[in-house]
C-alpha cells in the first residue's frame, strides 16, 4: 500500500484521509488517533475535525461539506457512534459516496447488496481478507454471525453471500435475543462473534475444527475485552487473536479504501 502511495505522490497525487470526532469518547479518539498514525506510516495526508460533545446537527453537516468539497480530502469518515443528540444517520447520507472511507454510507451499502463496485465497509472486508490468507475455505461453508449492527454483522452477511469467488457462502446471521444462539453457533463452519458482549462464545458453543473470528469487543473501565472466551482455542481448528487481530485490519481496509479513492480520483 505504501507503494501504491508512494507512486501517486511521485506524479503530485497525494492521497489524503480525513476524520470527523464529535465529543470525547475515549475509545473513538483512540481509533481515530491510530487511523492517522497510519496514514503517516504509508505517507499519507491526514486531515482531522474535532467538534465538541455539544456540536450541533447544523455543525455537524457543516464539517462533512466541507470535507466533500475539499479536493485534498480523498475521502473521509465521520466517527460513530455520534452523541444521542444527533441523527447519525442524516450526517452519513451527507457523506459524499466516492469519499466514504468507512463504505457505511447508504449508497455503497446499496452497491454491496446488489454486488457492485464500490467501497466496502471495512471490518468486514479485513474479515474476509484475514480468513483468504490463512486458506480458511468460505465458498459453499456455513458461517453463523452473531450480531446484526450495521458496521460489521448485516453488511458481513451480505458480503460472504455474494456469488463470486472467495464468497458464497451459507450465512445464518444470530443475536443475543436468540434463544437457542448456542445450537447455531455449534453448526457453523466459521463463527464470527460481532455482539459486543464479552464471553459470549465459549468453547462448548464452537464445532471442533471450526475457524472463530472475534470481532466483537467491550469495555470494563480501561480494560478491552473480546465476545469469545479464552477457551475457545482449546477446540477451533483456527481463531483470531482475542485482542488485536482484527482490529488491524479494518484499519488497513480503511486505507486501501482511501487509496482506492485516490487512484479514481
């Protein structure tokens, strides 16, 4: 990727990324802090927003404009989740679509259900690459998704079934709210746990041989804290680490989306 850069600085085309924090909350000044560290390590132009907790619907959108209208902004993301004040979804339709790094917009969510071009969400697109590189069959098994949120499990689920290579598989997308989640898990062929709640998956809910993907973390004050148990790894024939695999990746998605953007540019 860096390469890839690197050649479109070398004829004047920078690419540059762009972030929008509404408020204070620590865990998305964080991800966002570690988005722009790496955009610096690729030689990539950062440009960063941050509005008080108390910003308005009207400041909000104001921010996204001028992001849309900025030509040294590639593309850019507006940090969910917004305070409760906002209509987080009116700001991600002002994004612009060909500037969506994050691939959340409704316009390229459309694109993903029909199966066309267009920005992927990026956690579920570094899933996907994560499971292609350690050989992890997806085409024809049955993947069960625990969590139905709009930035990994609905867009995930959409993104395995498509009929093309790599893909097209038997998705069973699950929740908490399920009350027999354990006897779907136990039928999967890969698992990817995206509820946000700690232990969920334990080793008596996973096949053995099965691949486990933790996607899904929270907090316990300053501590991160996975969906699947430590136990899991005694059964899954492969797993993710608890912590820190996949969060890499969907930061590395969200740069090839930038640089995607760039080169269309």
């Amino acid at each position: 990727m860096a390469t890839r850069t690197a050649e479109l600085a070398a004829v004047g085309r920078r690419v540059g990324l762009g972030t929008i924090l509404v408020g204070d909350d620590v865990p998305s000044a964080r991800y966002v802090a570690m988005k722009h560290q790496d955009s610096a390590e690729v030689g990539m132009a950062s440009f960063h927003q941050h509005l008080e907790a108390t910003a308005t619907q009207r400041d909000v959108e104001e921010a996204v404009e001028r992001f849309n209208s900025d030509p040294a902004v590639d593309a850019f993301l507006v940090q969910v989740p917004l305070p409760a004040h906002l209509d987080e979804e009116r700001v991600l339709l002002g994004v612009q679509p060909d500037k969506d790094v994050d691939g959340l917009q409704p316009v390229n969510l459309g694109r993903l259900v029909m199966g066309t071009p267009g920005p992927l969400p990026c956690t579920p697109a570094g899933i996907l690459e994560l499971l292609h590189a350690y050989d992890i069959p997806v085409e024809g098994r049955h993947v069960v998704i625990i969590g139905r949120g709009l930035t990994i499990g609905r867009p995930l689920a959409l993104l395995l079934a498509l009929k093309r290579p790599g893909c097209n598989a038997a998705v069973t997308v699950v929740h908490t709210g399920v009350p027999d989640l354990a006897e779907h898990v136990r039928r999967a062929d890969i698992v990817v746990a995206a509820a946000g709640s700690a232990g969920l998956v334990t080793k008596d809910m996973v096949k053995p041989g099965a691949a486990v993907v933790g996607a899904g973390t929270s907090w316990a004050g300053r501590k991160v804290l996975s969906d699947v148990a430590e136990d899991v790894a005694e059964v899954a024939g492969w797993i993710t680490p608890r912590l820190g695999g996949v969060g890499p990746m969907t930061r590395a998605m969200l740069l090839r989306n930038a640089l995607s953007a760039a080169e269309r540019g």
